[in-house]
C-alpha cells in the first residue's frame, strides 16, 4: 500500500518540511490537527464555536478531496484550551455530523499554537465502508 498525500485548494498547507495536513493510505485518511487561521497564518473565526466550524469545514473539503465524505470520518481528536466551552465545539460538530457521531477524545491543553487559537482538531476516516449507523 503507497501512501498518498492528499490537499485541497481550501486548505493552506504548511510550511515544507514541517508535516503533511492528509495523508491516505489504503482506505483510511489521516488528517492533522487543524487550527483556525487565515492564509497568512493568523487567528481567525473567534469563538470556540466558530474555530470549530472552520476546522471541521476544512477536515471536510480534505475528506473529499481523498474520495470521501464527513459520514467516512469515525475518530476525532479535538484540543481546546477551555474546556469550559466545548458546548460551543459540540454544537459546531452537531451541523457536520449525524447519526453515530464519531468517537473522540477531548483534551484541555494549557496553549495551543498561537494565544487566540482556542481549538484543533484531528480527524481519521475510512472510506467506502457503509456510511455512518443511526
């Protein structure tokens, strides 16, 4: 099995050397923490709720972009820095996702990135398999 890299014209992909934002291998996508920045790398999007949003947008547009869909992703790792406020990351999450969400983790971490980067978010799917339960 070859390991693809996978992009999308939606997502800027950092900086050479550093990491790839999705991998494929075989039928199963690897995506990578993603945070809320714009194109120059800057915070973006406020909130918890609409960090999460832009990230789960962007998990998205790179799901799709390896043959797949949001019902192919089945394991989630979010990262907040408030965890206070992750009603505002599970409402972002209920308009991507229906039926048997996906498993995930959810982990308080002291800084993420940048100070007013409040959320990222990691994701795994496997593709083709069905779709997700009820």
């Amino acid at each position: 099995m070859t390991i693809q890299r996978i992009s999308s014209p939606e997502v800027t992909e950092p900086a050479p050397g550093t990491w790839s934002n999705c991998l494929k291998v075989g039928d199963t996508v690897y995506v990578a923490g993603l945070t809320a920045r714009d194109r120059n790398m800057q915070p973006a999007g406020g909130d918890e709720y609409h960090q999460a949003r832009l990230i789960f947008e962007r998990i998205q547009h790179l799901v799709t972009a390896a043959g797949g869909t949001m019902r192919d992703v089945v394991k989630l790792n979010i990262y907040v820095t408030q965890i206070a406020n992750r009603d505002q990351v599970w409402r972002a999450r209920r308009e991507f996702f229906e039926g048997a969400f996906p498993v995930a983790t959810l982990v308080e971490v002291s800084a993420l990135a940048q100070a007013a980067i409040l959320v990222e978010i990691e994701a795994v799917a496997v593709l083709g398999h069905g779709g997700r339960p009820s």
